[in-house]
C-alpha cells in the first residue's frame, strides 16, 4: 500500500541543514499495522507525515496504491489524504471551537457528504467509540482519553484505508492508552492499514511489525506476528 | 511606575513594528481627515468676524409672499438706508448701502490697463465706520471718499499701478467716468462673504444715471445696519412690519416682510436671491465635520482592536507580569500608557501632515486656511480630549481583556482566541462596518445626486451654446448687426439675447391682471430676451406662438404686444386647460401685453430652487431693448471648431477695441452653481477613499492575527482534508457574516440620514437601492480581498509545522 524508496528529507532553516531522513526504503502492505520506534528526534514524526502526504520529501519516492505520490501538489495531496487516510495524533488536536459531533463530521463536510449521510456515519462512529453521549460537548469538557477517542473517530469516520498514528498514547494514562490501543486494534483486524508512532514498547507490541529509527536511519525491522 | 510605563511602552513601540506602524498609520490618517474638516468648519464659522462691530451688524433680507411665490432677495429698495436710520436711531447707530451694476463687470482703464472688474461697488460712506478697512494709502481728509473719487484694494492697485503711487490718479469705468483714487486699503480675507476691489461713493452714482432712484419697488442696493450696543436683533425686527407698512408701495406692502440677517451668519445660512458672492451651505459644513468624526470613530475602532491582537503576541510577558503580582488596574494603566504614546505619535504625524496639505486644500476649497486654527486653546482641548479618550478606552478594553487571560492557560500556551469571538472586538469591527457602510452609501447617493443636478433635462438645450456678456458694450447697441454678422458664419446656428443668463437667475418684475373684475398685482420671475429666443434654447410651445421673429419689434405703426409664459403661470391661471389663458391679458406698467403662447417649463435657477411661474417678455422700445440686452446667447452647430470662436472674437472685436472679452459655454456656467455640491462630493469620496484605507488596515491586521492564531486549527483542518479553497472559506465566513449584520444596522440609518440629506434638494434623485447593495459589495469585495490573500498565505504553509506538538 505504502512504499518509499531511498527517502530523504531535510529540514534547513538559515545556515543549518538537518537530515530527518535518510535513505529510507519501505514497504507496507494493506492490512497491516507497523510501529514505527525510535529515539526522540530520530524522525519518526518526519516520516509519518511524509507517508500521510502532510509533506514532501526532499528526494526520493513516495508510492500509494502504487502511484508514484512524491511531489505531488497540494491540491492532488489534499484529494488522495482526505479519501485515503487518518491521523491520529499524541495532542488529539481537537478543534476546540467545534463541539465532539462537529469535530468528527469535519472529514465529511471536506468530502461533501450530504448532511444526512454525516449524521449516519459520525453517529456510528461515536456509538462504536462509546462517546455519543458527549455529542453536544466541547473537547475541553472531555478528559484526555475522551479526547482520544474523539480523535480517533474523527480519523476512522470516513473509513479510511490507512491510519497514521502518531504516539496516540502519549498523553494518556496507561488504562485509557489501553483502550485506545484496543480501538486500534479492531480497526487494523477490520482490514484498515495502520502506522503507528510510538515511544511504548508495550503499544508496539500490538503491531505486526516494528520499525526501529535511529538519526534517520532504519535500524531494524522486527516482525512480531504472522 | 509611570516611568516604567513609559519605557516600556516606548520600548514595545519599536519593538511589535507591525503592529505600531498600522495603529500610528490608521490612526493619523483619521486624525488628519478630522483636522481638515474642523480647520474647513472653523474656517467657515469664522466669515465675517473680522469687523470688530462684527456683532452689530446685519444686513436687511426682503421677503415677497403671495399665494404660491415666495422670493427672498438679499437685496432692498435705495431708499430703505436712509428711512431706517431715521425712523430708529435709538436702535440703530449707522447704516450704509452698496450697489453694482452686477455682470456683465465694469471696465476701468488707466494707463492702457483695461479689465473687466467684478468688485466694482457703490457706497454710502458710513460703510467706513461700520465695516473694517485698514488703510495702506490714504489722501486728506477733504478730498476722501467725495463724489468721484474712488479707494481701492492693495491688489487692484498692484495690478493698475504697480509700484507707482495711486493717490490722486484718474481711473476711468466704463469708457467715460472719471474717477480719483483716493485711498488704499488692505484686501479683504477669504473669510468675507463680499469683496472690495473699489469702492466710490452712491453720489457718484447719481452722477451717471441721474437722480438718486427713489422707488421702494426695485430691490436694487444692498443695506447693511449697525445696532446700538446692547440692542438685540428682535427689538428692532418687532418694529419692521410696521415699518413696511409705512414706507413700502401699496401693491406689495401686504405681502413684504423685512428681516435682519446678522452678518456673520451670511457665508452659511442665507439662500437668498440677489447674493453678492457665491455663499455656501451649513448643512454642507457639518456634513464634511460629520462624516470626519465617523471617519475618525473608524480609526478609533482601528486602534482599539489593534491593541488588542498586539496584546496577545504579548502573552508571555502579561503573564509574567501578572506572575509578579500585576492587577488589574496596573494592565490597565500599562495599555492606557501605551495607548497615549501612540496616539501621540499619530497626532504629531497627523499635525504634519495637516501643516504640509493645508495650502492645497485651502487651493481646493477656494480658501485660505490658516494652521493657527489648530494651534489654539479650544483646538488643544478637542484633539487632548481625542487622544486621552482614545487611550483610556483602548487601555480599559486591552486591559480588562489580558487580566482576563487564565495564567493557567498561559503558562500550558493554550489561550487562543481564534475566530472573532472575543465580544468587543466582534462589536466594534461591526461597527466599524456599520459607520463604513453609511458613509459609502452616503457618497454614492449624494454622486449620484450631484449627477443628476449636472445632467437633469432643465428644459431647455444648454449644448453647443456660447454666452458672452454684452450690457454697457457697443455689441448691445449693435445687436442686430453683430447677429447677422454671426449668422454669416455656417457653424452658428442661431443667437439671440437675454437680461441674464437662462437657467442662473431672473428679475422679478410686476404684472397685474384682472380676476373676476379684481385688479390683481404680483410679482413673476421675468426674461426680457431678443429674437429667436426659444428656437436658440430649443424651448417647446405647449400652446399658441412664438414672437414674430421677423418682426421690427421698434415700430411706431406695429405694437408687440405679445408675451409668453411657462406651463407653471398658466397653469395658476387656468388650471383645467392651459389653451384658454392664449389672449388673455397679462399687463406690465403701462403695457397692453396679451399672452401669446404658452411653453414648457424650464429652470430659471439652478436645481436648488424648485420651478417658479415665468414670463418671457420682447422689449419695445429700442432703448430698452439695449438696456436689456445683457448676455449674448450663440448656438453653435455641433461641428463647431476653434475658428468659430476666433470669428466671434473678431465680431466682438470689431465693436469693442479695449474691453478684454469673455467667453463661457453655458453648460459651464451652468455647472459652476454646483462649485458647493462639487467640494462637497470631493470631501465625501476623499473620506470614503480613507474610511476603505483604515479600515483594510484594521482588517488585515485582525486577520494577520487570526491566521497566526489558528495556525494550529488550520493544520489540523488540513491533515484531515480542507483544501485552500475550505480556508479561505473559513477564513472569510466570520467577516461575511459580520458585513451581512452590519448591512441590517446601515441599510436603515443611511436610509433615514439619505432622506434627510435629499430633502433639502428641490431636484433629487429618487433613492436607488442598487447604490445599498453597491455599498456592500464594494465591502465585502475589500475586505474578502484581505482576507483571501491573508488566507491563501496561510493554507498554502505547510500543515506540519502547525502540528508540532513542541
């Protein structure tokens, strides 16, 4: 689904140049759910985006679906991210203007569903997450693991194939982290492609696949599961 | 602690540029359009107050009210002076008249110098005592202002003598009178409602046209009156209607009525017939002050929401200080500082630039303006209470609003303020639409208005015709032969004469006529014109005909008694049907006048006046005709050139060797009766033009802030699939919403203000709700502008930056 081929990228602000990434090849098929580990600063962060087409490499290749997305343009970017893929991030990075229905319909005012079709689809979503009471609210009146959940239905709420995480447990204690690693879960057993950005060893555990980073470096690969 | 204030606002000044620049900015521009319009006020409030007796006098207006006339004229009967003085010295101490022959001007010579003088006036010489002259040059005593001697002003003597000594010198007016130069005095100020250039005695008068004219029927001086100290204008104005009664003609002293003007009140709140000068219009002044004060409310607004997104780059150090133990009233009273550094600063700017385009806006309005006007302690207290104002609400405002900040919040870099939301500024960013949108509709309407009263049919055709003034010339006693010699030339169309100029003013003059075997006298508006009148100005017939214009109207054997009248006239006549007033008799003095025809009304004044009755009257007798033949009316063919007005300079000259000639295109003449409307409309786009300006400054300041703000939102709206267009779209919602409210409060204040403003138009336009909606695309297209650009910056940055969790 997702492949790179001798990805790089480099961040230069004035006189210093930074290499993210460096010579990044991989490979990941539909259905699949990697974590990617690594040292702060390893440029984890840089490669999600990279795959979530927010940016683009400096060289290298970016295929999705097998098309070569590299450099595409923003508005052919913004076309494929929004009927392809879902974030998830550590900070939930909630619209905090929005209520909770708002924030998870945002997705599919951006791909015009009508409205009928939205109300179906976010309801759906928030019964699965269990968050449908909490409609009317507002992310500041949610604890961080609401939050999360919010965040993750937003992602998933347009059914995306691929969900990049990025370190979604980070901000949450260990037993709302486990639940939505559990939600995680499902989603890659109900055949969505998953990355997931993660410091936790116990939160890596839940992927197939790990991928170690190191000063932008692929160190190792480890499968876990079959 | 002011000390620290003021270091640190006067550190944060340079240090948030930006922001600085475009409060100082907006906020001067505001301040130095208000300038303008209050040194223009004052400016105007200040005409005549030069004469120290300035309180004191007045000038005698004359009201003529009959049934549906109704004609104020500035103007009086010669013999009112004198009769007034004599009947109240206990009220009044001195009086005076001034008389001129009006256009076409005097010529006086000397020395080879020949000009056409406008300010050419006849006075008692009381006029000495009560109005101010300063003298340059004066000769004794004995031979000073005496019959036949003239003073004149330093610029007339520049311009006849140069550097030479006037005293004792001979001008001569008018090809034939003699006058000695007796006196130099200082030019009157802009600030007058009349001009001096030379002045001569009324005894001189005498000397030209005979006798002194005694008659209290023709309206023909200008009287001016000096009160008694510690007498009020109302005491003597209750003894004036028996006064009329006493003196005035039988046939009008029913219907006249004399009132007292007071002379400082002359420039702006007289509209009379018979004004020495152009005056200009109150309501016109506190329009321009008005639309000023809007503009600098705007700017106002500016300042007080600049304020406030510059606060919020300054959240860290608010926090700081609120760490340390600020109040509240110490935030406030650090913005308040701030706040009157900059207004400050704007005002110095505002100062500067008012100093350096006084003198080209004293050029536009035809004026002299004077920067003292500012440097003056009522001036100080406005612009101190401006900026003090200013301060204290942006200080409150900024103030209350920083204390509010949750240090909580600060210190986890979590307050935003995203879309308009905070209250005040959402308020006053409508109302800075509200006031932007009244003023755009104001000045549309009122361009609108002020192309109608150019464009108007008036009810004759002014096109292609040509008008030179001929009274006292040898063209007048010339008329037929410098008619054919004209009509020789194939791109003259035709020519004809008239006592003044079609569609500026008329005489009124007194008919009498008989209604049910009553004798009915009144006054009507009048024409006196020369052959081919109507066909000139394409006047159309609605009944009978037009003067036989072949017709040798001087003969003893054939007597024209034919007259033409307006649609208005006939129809006060005859209501039901205007053809059955054709032959009915219509006298003048002693005349034998039947009505001939009966034409179209058309304007015999500027749009200003509504349509009044009219008669269209040939002369008889040959003398009078040349009286009367003052303007020269030619109607040129379409594919007229240059050289068709060289032959008509060769025409006036071959009758005229020295008098300088003069020549206007009627349209022009006609368009100059709206020189006020025409200032007016200059101010009004000016201001619009600065109300878009501060305004887009406002508004791209408050989205400048609002996208760095929400860069975070937009990030997040982009990784989940917002494209430029969804941004831009977020972006400019909130400020469409707010123009679409701010259209509700403007559409029905501009409305009530536009009635208001037209009602005093006899001609206006009808209120064009196109020109609203105008209005408010003119704004959305603004500020969409901004926004979009400002917008389009932003989505277009990369969404991964904004994401950064650090």
């Amino acid at each position: 689904m997702l492949k790179t081929k001798k990805l790089v990228k480099i961040f230069r602000s004035d006189e210093v140049e930074t290499m993210a990434l460096n010579n990044i090849n991989l490979d990941i098929s539909e259905g699949e759910f990697v974590a990617i580990m690594g040292p702060s600063g390893c440029g984890k962060s840089t490669l999600l985006n990279i795959l979530g087409l927010l940016d683009n490499p400096t060289s290298g290749e970016l295929f999705f679906n097998g098309t070569d997305v590299s450099y595409f343009s923003e508005r052919n970017r913004t076309k494929l991210r929004k009927n392809n893929v879902g974030f998830v991030f550590q900070s939930f990075n909630l619209i905090d203007e929005l209520s909770v229905y708002e924030n998870v319909e945002l997705p599919l005012l951006y791909l015009k569903n009508s409205k009928a079709e939205r109300k179906q689809k976010v309801m759906e979503v928030l019964d699965y997450m269990q968050i449908a009471h909490r409609k009317k609210h507002f992310p500041q009146q949610l604890s961080g693991g609401q939050q999360q959940r919010v965040a993750v239905a937003r992602a998933v709420v347009t059914n995306p194939k691929l969900i990049l995480a990025d370190e979604p447990t980070g901000n949450l204690d260990s037993a709302n982290g486990e639940e939505v690693m559990k939600l995680l879960t499902q989603l890659n057993n109900n055949g969505t492609t998953i990355v997931m950005v993660t410091h936790s060893p116990i939160d890596a555990d839940k992927a197939h696949r790990i991928v170690q980073l190191f000063d932008g470096h692929i160190v190792t690969e480890s499968i876990r599961k079959a | 602690m002011l000390k620290n204030f003021l270091k640190i606002a006067y550190r944060n000044l340079f240090r948030y540029k930006f922001y600085s620049i475009i409060n100082i900015l907006g906020f001067s521009i505001g301040l130095s359009a208000f300038l303008l319009a209050y040194i223009y006020t004052c400016n105007s409030l200040s005409f005549d107050k030069f004469h120290h007796k300035s309180n004191r006098i007045y000038r005698i207006a004359n009201i003529y009210e009959k049934d549906s006339t109704l004609n104020k004229y500035a103007t009086t009967p010669f013999p009112l002076s004198k009769s007034l003085l004599n009947e109240y010295p206990e009220f009044i101490e001195s009086s005076f008249r001034i008389f001129n022959f009006q256009e076409p001007f005097q010529l006086v010579e000397y020395n080879n110098r020949n000009f056409n003088e406008k300010n050419f006036f006849f006075a008692d010489s009381s006029i000495l005592e009560v109005f101010d002259f300063k003298f340059v040059q004066q000769s004794k005593k004995e031979s000073f202002f005496i019959s036949n001697s003239v003073i004149i002003s330093e610029s007339a003597k520049e311009k006849y003598f140069g550097k030479y000594n006037p005293l004792g010198k001979e001008i001569t007016v008018n090809e034939g009178i003699r006058l000695k130069v007796t006196g130099v005095f200082k030019d009157y100020p802009k600030q007058s409602h009349l001009h001096f250039d030379f002045i001569t005695p009324i005894s001189t008068l005498s000397n030209i046209i005979g006798n002194e004219p005694q008659t209290w029927l023709w309206n023909a001086c200008w009287t001016y009156v000096l009160t008694k100290p510690n007498i009020n204008k109302e005491k003597l104005e209750k003894q004036l209607p028996a006064f009329v009664n006493k003196y005035f003609d039988k046939d009008i002293r029913n219907y006249s009525s004399l009132y007292l003007q007071k002379l400082s009140d002359i420039h702006l709140k007289s509209e009379l017939e018979d004004e020495i000068e152009e005056n200009n219009r109150s309501i016109y002044i506190y329009v321009i002050l008005g639309t000023s004060i809007f503009l600098l409310l705007i700017a106002m607004i500016n300042f007080i929401n600049l304020s406030i997104v510059g606060s919020v780059s300054r959240i860290k150090e608010i926090s700081v200080r609120k760490v340390l133990g600020a109040n509240k009233f110490q935030l406030i009273l650090l913005f308040m500082t701030e706040a009157f550094l900059l207004s400050f600063f704007s005002l110095l700017i505002a100062l500067f630039f008012v100093e350096t385009s006084i003198s080209v806006a004293g050029k536009i309005t035809d004026n002299q303006f004077n920067i003292g006007l500012v440097f003056n302690y009522n001036a100080f207290t406005v612009l101190f209470s401006i900026i003090v104002f200013t301060s204290i609400i942006v200080g409150l405002n900024t103030g209350l609003y920083t204390s509010g900040f949750s240090l909580l919040k600060i210190i986890r870099n979590k307050t935003r303020m995203g879309n308009l939301k905070w209250i005040s500024g959402k308020f006053l960013i409508l109302l800075q639409y509200t006031i932007s949108l009244i003023l755009l509709i104001l000045v549309l309407i009122n361009f609108n208005q002020l192309l109608f009263l150019k464009n108007s049919d008036l009810g004759f055709n002014e096109k292609n015709i040509v008008v030179i003034p001929v009274g006292n010339t040898s063209l007048s006693e010339n008329y037929k032969k410098v008619k054919s010699l004209l009509l020789k030339n194939k791109n003259i169309v035709s020519a004809t004469a008239m006592d003044n100029i079609i569609g500026t003013k008329c005489f009124h003059k007194r008919y009498f006529y008989y209604l049910n075997n009553e004798k009915k006298v009144q006054f009507f508006p009048e024409i006196t014109v020369r052959d081919n009148f109507l066909q000139t100005f394409n006047i159309k017939i609605l009944e009978g005909n037009d003067f036989d214009n072949n017709q040798n109207f001087f003969s003893d054997t054939i007597v024209n008694d034919k007259i033409i009248i307006n649609k208005t006239l006939a129809s006060s006549f005859n209501n039901s049907h205007i053809k059955n007033v054709i032959n009915k008799k219509l006298f003048r003095f002693q005349g034998n006048e039947k009505i001939a025809a009966v034409i179209k009304d058309f304007n015999t004044n500027s749009l200003h006046n509504p349509l009044s009755p009219l008669v269209i009257r040939v002369d008889n007798n040959e003398n009078d005709a040349i009286e009367n033949t003052k303007y020269l009316a030619i109607k040129l063919n379409e594919n007229f050139t240059n050289n068709d007005l060289k032959y008509i300079y060769k025409v006036w000259r071959r009758f005229e060797k020295k008098r300088p000639f003069e020549i206007k295109f009627l349209s022009e003449i006609l368009n100059k009766q709206y020189k006020n409307e025409d200032l007016l409309n200059f101010f009004l786009w000016m201001q619009s033009l600065l109300v878009i300006i501060i305004s887009g400054l406002g508004i791209w300041a408050v989205t400048y802030f609002l996208s760095v703000q929400r860069t975070k939102e937009i990030g997040i709206r982009k990784a989940i699939g917002a494209s430029v267009f969804d941004i831009i779209n977020l972006f400019s919602k909130d400020f469409i919403k707010m123009i679409l409210i701010a259209n509700i409060f403007a559409w029905p204040i501009a409305y009530f203000l536009i009635n208001k403003w037209l009602s005093i138009f006899a001609y206006r336009v009808e209120i064009n709700f196109f020109i609203f909606l105008l209005a408010a695309l003119l704004m959305l297209f603004q500020t969409l502008l901004i926004v979009w650009l400002q917008a389009f910056k932003v989505s277009n940055s990369n969404p991964v930056k904004a994401l950064r969790d650090e």
